[in-house]
C-alpha cells in the first residue's frame, strides 16, 4: 500500500511540472535593458537608420539566451535593401547570468511589445523577423495585432517554436524539459556562463554569445507561454514565412508543420532548409553556408508587399 501511495505521489508530481498545472509568471513587473552593462559589446542593439529616414523598418528578435549580434549579417543585408533595421536587447540577456534568473516570458514579450508599437507609430510599414523564442514572439505579435490598425506588414520566423516536447506527435527534444519545473523550485539556473563564441570555425556557428547554461526558471515559463501562443496560431492573418531545418537539434523540425496547419496567414510560406553541418543547425541567419540564399528570399518575400 505504501508503494502505490509513493507511485501516485510521483505521478502527480510530475504531471505538475510536465504540464504546468496551476502555473503563472511571478514576476510581472516591467523591465528596462541595461546596455552599459553588456558583458561584450557585441551584445549591444543593432540599430540602422537612414538619413533621412526610411518609410519601411525590420524588427529583429533575438532567441533565449542569445543577444543581437546573431543578426549582424541579416541587419546589414536588410539595411543595404532600403529597411532601417533594430534589433533590441531583451532585458535580462547580454548582462550577467543571474540578470535573467528572476525575469518572465511576460516581462519580455512586455518588452518587446512596447518596442514594436513604438516603431509601429513611426513607420508606414513595418515587419517583424524572429529566431527560437525570438520566432516565438514574433508569432505572438502577430496573433494580438493582426486584423488591426498596428498589425505588423508581414513577419519571418526562423525556427520557431510552437512547443518544445509533444508526446502526440513523437517530438521529444528532451526529456528534462518535463522535470524543468521540479528543478527551478531549487536553482533558477544549471551550469550559467557567459559564452562569448569558439575557437574553432565552423559555418558562423563559432561567432555566437550569449548566456550558455540551462535556464530552468526561465525555461518554464517559455513553455508556459508556448501553450498559448499555439492555442492562438489561427488568430495570425498577417503574410509569414516560416523557416526551418530539417535537422534543428535545439528546436523540433515539427514545429513548422504545427505552424502551417494552424495560422490564417496570407500569403504562407514554409521554408524548410537541410544543412549537412556538425553545428545544432538552429540560428540560421548565422550560418555562412545559407544565410545570403535565406536573406534573398526573405527580402523578396517582404518585397511582395506591395505597399513596400
């Protein structure tokens, strides 16, 4: 009897944490980026303007726990193509690991939110472009404004999730993301550093920093708001291209397919790439070996707006 009573405990405890049964963000309250206090320069906000400026502009969105600088390429070609270009700092990236530990999806998304309706007033077309989590709110920013005055002209994601774990679709990108929950009541973060690129040159990969480490707390609340931004998908009405490799190790191939199915997006691309590459294959646009072919198609993409 003791034995069913510990199994039935278990059980319960872990469908608490793989989920998220009772869960919301505790922390709420706005934040502010404080880039005089990045770790490397690199991991400042892209900001390209015109002079004058341009009518058009591109938001970028960096991914979770990257910085702007996976953008340095794209930011270039997309200014170069007549687009004022930012690419913000998310508050609680690019200063110290423990910046982040505390900080919630709904503080970011707050973030960038406020970020784009600033823009939205300033520009006659605007468009959003966003990798991994970055992707994720992008999609987000197009389920609440889509169908109203500030909805965006168009939106990109690159590897976007929708989910990280779905047991009915047999994507499992990892098992530790059902205990995450578990595991941030006692450390908000595994192994935090502050990884600043490699030694060793492979595709672009190498030239990524940002905060290395596993960020349970934060990682929960993601997969939180995840639930809802898929829920949502069909609200999206916006044209969007959808970018991603078949072999992403950080992020399920299977997202895009979940993402086609459900948006009302129009027009919709889907844009799968294969890359023969050692790297996690994820953060496209920092790729060598397909980021100019990947920009081409995405500025022509954009380029089909007709009122751009």
């Amino acid at each position: 009897m003791v034995y069913i009573i510990i199994i039935i405990i278990v059980i319960a405890i872990l469908g608490w944490s793989a989920l998220l049964l009772g869960y919301s963000d505790k922390h709420t309250k706005p934040l502010s980026v404080h880039v005089d206090q990045v770790f490397d320069k690199r991991c400042l906000p892209i900001i390209l303007e015109h002079d004058p400026p341009a009518k058009k502009a591109i938001i970028m969105v960096h991914g979770y726990p990257s910085t702007p600088y996976c953008y340095t390429y794209a930011a270039q070609r997309a200014y170069q193509a007549g687009y004022d270009v930012y690419a913000p700092l998310l508050p609680g990236f690019g200063t110290k690991p423990a910046d982040l530990y505390n900080t919630t999806f709904s503080q970011w998304y707050a973030f960038l939110k406020n970020f784009y309706e600033d823009k939205r007033i300033e520009y006659e077309y605007l468009y959003v472009l966003g990798t991994s989590m970055g992707g994720s709110m992008t999609l987000r920013l197009g389920e609440e404004f889509s169908g109203t005055p500030e909805a965006p002209d168009a939106l990109v994601t690159v590897a976007a999730p929708v989910f990280l774990n779905d047991l009915r679709l047999g994507a499992i990108q990892n098992w530790g993301y059902y205990i995450m929950r578990i595991i941030a009541l006692f450390v908000p973060a595994i192994n935090p550093k502050i990884h600043t690129g490699d030694k060793e040159v492979n595709d672009g990969n190498e030239l990524w920093i940002g905060y290395s480490g596993s960020f349970v707390r934060g990682g929960v609340s993601f997969m939180h708001a995840l639930k809802q931004i898929r829920k949502n998908l069909d609200h999206i009405t916006v044209p969007l291209l959808a970018i991603h490799d078949e072999g992403d190790k950080t992020i399920s191939f299977k997202n895009l397919s979940v993402i086609q199915s459900a948006v009302n997006a129009h027009p919709f691309v889907a844009r799968p790439t294969a890359m023969q590459a050692t790297h996690r294959k994820h953060v496209l646009l920092m790729y060598k070996s397909v980021q100019e072919e990947l920009m081409d198609e995405i500025l022509a993409f954009l380029k089909k707006d007709k009122r751009s």
